[in-house]
C-alpha cells in the first residue's frame, strides 16, 4: 500500500531536519566565514582554533566532570555557565558532525538556573551530578521529545513519560541538553538513518564515529559533551536491539565519557540511587568498591577465531602486554577463542529473531525502504516460540561453557582484547561486530579504553597472516592504512559477570601500565559497558 503525499518518508524526514536545525538558536550558529572548509577533516580542533569560543568556554568543555562538579559545589562556576558552553559546543558538533536528534537549550538553561538557585538559596546540591549537562542517546524517553531511533513513522510521536534513568538523572541534579544519533532501530555499527542521515567521526569526517551510540562518540569526541549516556547490546556502547522484542541477550545502559575517573563517578551515583526501586530489571546490589590488587593476571585474546584483527590493532595489543609485564602483571597467554563462533552466531540469530517484523511495521507507515545495511533484518524469517526456546538453552550452555574455560586458568582477572578489529572505517565498512557482541551473549562487564597506539601507515601496512573466513578476507581487503593514519586504537578489558566495579579498578590499572605518569589527562575516548 502506497502511503499519502503527507505520510511520505522523505517528505517527513525533511521536515524533522529542518525543526531540528531551527532549533539552534542564531547564537549557537557558526558564522559563515568560520565554518572549515567540507575537505577538512579533523574538526575537534575547531574549537580552540575558530576563535568563536571565548577562553571560559574552551575551559568549560576540556574539563572532567568531576572538575566541573567540584567547581560547581564550589560556586567557581555556576550552571548556568557551564550549561552555556556545552550548548555552544554541541551546536557546533551538531553542524560539523550530524551528531544529534533533538537539542534543547531553552529547557536546558531552565533547568541549570534552577539548580544555581537552588545551590544559592539552601547551600546544598541537590545531588552528586548537580548542575553538570549530560547527553543522552536518541532512544531515552523524554516527555516531549521525539525518540524516533531512525524511523520516520516516529517522527513527531513524542514520549509521553520519561525513560526511568531520564527520571533518575534529573534527581541526581543532571542537566538535560540534547539527544543523539543512532541507526536506523539501532541495528547497524555505524550511526545513519533515513531520517537524520549519517553521524561522521569529528577526527576525521570520511570515517565512521560507530554505532549504535555513534551520535554520543562524535559529540563526546569533538567536546560538545563531558559525559554521556549510550546503551549496549551487540558493541559500540554498543548496537541495541530495540525492536525485536526479545530478551535473549538484555540491552544495558552505559556511561560514555573522556576520563576513566568520570566513568567511574557517575557509575557510583547512578548506583547508589538505588535504581532497583523505580526498574524491577536492576538487580538490587549496592555499590561494592573493588580491591586494588597489586598484581593483575590477565589473557589476551589475540584473535576470536572468526576475524583476525588488523594490524594496528594487534601492535596496540602486543604493546599494551609488553608494558603489562614491564608493569609486574602476569600475561598467562592467549585465551582460547573455542566459544566465540557460537556466541556469534548467536547474536546474530537472536538479533533477527522476529523476522524482521518489528522493523517493518515502523517502515510500513510512511513508505520508507529497508537501509541497505539492514539486509540480513529484510530477508531473515521469524522463529518460532520453539525455536526460541532453543536458543535460550544454548545461550545458558554457552554462558557455563565460557565460565569453565575461565575457571580453568586458576585466578583470572581479565582478558584483554580488541574492541573491534579495526580502528576505525570508511563510512560503510563496518563489518564485524563479534569481539563485542561475545560479551553481551555471556553477560560480562567490559570497560573499553584508549591503547595509546594510533595508525600509523607505514608502520601499520597489510600483513599477510591467516585468514580465519570469508567475512576476515573481507575485512582485510577493504583495510587501508593511508585512510586511517593518524586514528586512536581502542581495546577492551573484559572482566565476569556482575563485576563492574572490579572492571573499572583493573582499567584504571592498565592504563596506570601505558601511561605511567599521565593517567589523568588522558582524552581519549573511554566506553563502559556498565
């Protein structure tokens, strides 16, 4: 069935587009003779080059939120001002990057004048996030506000209620200031929709920021944000499934900031509020701070079996062990990647479970076609209540079989392993999402980090070890150094079930291991899966 001229994808799209835009405010807009020219890449320097940022408003966004927060309790700064700048600094990621679905800066500043009013009138923060704004991922509810997730059909169909950690938030003294891109359903590694188009990495505009939670790491990257909020099931803070409907592997909220120690911060106060009360889902466990140990034993996953990483990826994983060791850390060797085909497969079954058929109902409305990434959601067929059940039991005999592997090396702290085979890519290579996806399959908490390695195309070029499968042939061949030079190298640090405050103390850890003396002013992008 045709949709009529009004229910048109396009038509909708444009108009959603062009609301957003007009709601930057002419103050907010770069001026004309400022903006940097389309063919230069690396934006995140146009702050501090531009000349368009005042000296408190560059001070303001390369802070920490822990600085920010202090200097609020403080009365150095007020909220308001703060607010001001990462409004500033978002408009400007929002026109360079495409990072965002919804801005609000007049609720925004309404929100950061109460709580300065609140701070003068009683001496008393409200909370331990009071006053510091904190972006949100296009798919939190917010009374009002448009959580489209890419689909057209969504478009002006507002939240009616906000989203429990919206609620939470708010009560812990946050500022509410915008909303970011995802995928289309939330269902592709990298951030593109029909509606607001396609999210670029602000370090270098022909490459991908990612996905699902693409918008938050442009936006966080370029400083438009110090803290903000993704969620994760499959990787990249990380690809949610939130239209299929079924809960074989659980989608989680995590924080999304430059620091570690902001991370860890925000982790804490969203836990002490005690959220098992507002969201029968939150297991009841209060905040249990970790032992330090004064030795970790980790393993290293060199490769899952199914696609070899490049080779930047595995020089920032030879280095990172190399300075473990240098450290006093116990590397035990590689970890046996025998489970990971399974859990891939897995996921990628579980992802497509419904055939498909919660996409397409949200398609329908407006006529609006199946992105091509989305190809395996279109052609995939429905499972049946049987079946389901099957992969729930082979999902329970995957979890007992990692775990016995891990008990198995008498111990173990941690694996070490890449975050993705790659860097980064070129917009519509992001082919493989299985060194993340493994760990929302068995449920474990990972912390990704900065390596300290970035590309480097001379040091960096095509190697010729195995090819473990079609889809590593695949990724080896569209793998260009010249492309990437010069882009951070992430990898993730794994730790069980339930350990997220163990993961973050063993992070916090290995990165003392690569940057001895500059643990804290490391900028570099940090993604918890908490």
């Amino acid at each position: 069935m045709t949709a009529s001229s009004e229910q048109n994808w396009e038509k909708i799209a444009a108009s959603k587009r062009a609301a957003l835009a007009a709601q930057i405010p002419l103050e907010y807009r770069i001026p004309q003779q400022l903006l940097p020219p389309d063919d230069q890449l690396d934006v995140t320097t146009f702050p501090k080059e531009s000349g368009w940022f005042d000296q408190k408003e560059l001070e303001i966004a390369e802070s920490s939120a822990t600085h920010i927060l202090n200097k609020i309790a403080s009365r150095s700064w007020t909220s308001e001002e703060v607010t001001r700048a990462f409004l500033k600094h978002a408009a400007a990621a929002q026109q360079l990057t495409n990072c965002l679905t919804d801005f609000f800066p007049t609720e925004a500043l309404a929100i950061a004048k109460s709580l300065d009013q609140h701070l003068r009138k009683t001496g008393k923060l409200v909370g331990p996030l009071h006053g510091l704004p904190i972006s949100l991922k296009d798919n939190f509810n917010i009374v009002g506000k448009d959580s489209t997730v890419g689909f057209a059909s969504l478009v002006n169909q507002p939240a009616t209620c906000n989203a429990t950690l919206v609620e939470l938030l708010g009560g812990l003294g946050a500022v509410r200031y915008c909303k970011t891109n995802v995928p289309t359903a939330m269902m592709i590694p990298e951030s593109v929709n029909n509606v607001f188009g396609r999210t670029v990495n602000p370090r270098n505009r022909k490459l991908t920021s990612g996905g699902s939670s693409g918008g938050e790491s442009a936006l966080i990257a370029f400083g438009g944000s110090v803290l903000g909020v993704g969620t994760d099931i499959g990787g990249s803070l990380r690809i949610p499934a939130a239209c299929t409907g079924q809960e074989a592997v659980m989608s989680v909220n995590g924080p999304m900031a430059k620091s570690l120690e902001d991370i860890t911060y925000y982790s804490k106060a969203v836990v002490d509020a005690q959220p098992w009360l507002i969201d029968p889902k939150c297991l009841p466990i209060p905040w249990r701070p970790a032992e330090r140990k004064s030795k970790l034993k980790i393993a290293v996953l060199w490769n899952d079996g199914i696609v070899q990483p490049t080779p930047p990826v595995t020089r920032a994983l030879k280095e990172t062990v190399e300075k473990l060791q240098a450290a006093g850390h116990e590397v035990v060797g590689a970890w046996d990647p025998v489970q990971h085909l399974k859990a891939v497969e897995l996921l990628a079954r579980m992802f497509v479970a419904d055939g498909g058929k919660s996409v397409r109902k949200l398609l329908a409305p407006t006529d609006e076609p199946w992105r091509p990434e989305m190809r395996s959601y279109s052609e995939a067929s429905e499972l049946g209540t049987y079946e389901m059940w099957q992969l729930h039991l082979q999902r329970s005999e995957l979890q007992k079989d990692y775990l016995e592997q891990w008990m198995s090396y008498g111990g173990l702290d941690a694996i070490l392993a890449p975050t993705c085979p790659y860097a980064t890519v070129a917009h519509g290579d992001f082919d493989y999402v299985g060194y993340t996806g493994v760990y929302n399959v068995v449920d474990y908490s990972v912390v990704s980090f900065p390596s300290g390695v970035t590309v480097d195309k001379n040091q960096d070029r095509p190697s010729n070890h195995e090819r473990l499968s079609e889809i590593c042939e695949d990724v080896h061949a569209k793998y260009n150094p010249e492309e990437i030079d010069g882009m951070p190298v992430s990898l993730q640090l794994v730790a069980k079930r339930l350990e997220e405050e163990k993961v973050l103390v063993m992070t916090e850890m290995v990165l003392q291991a690569i940057h001895p003396s500059t643990l804290s002013s490391i900028t570099s992008k940090i993604k918890a899966k908490i």
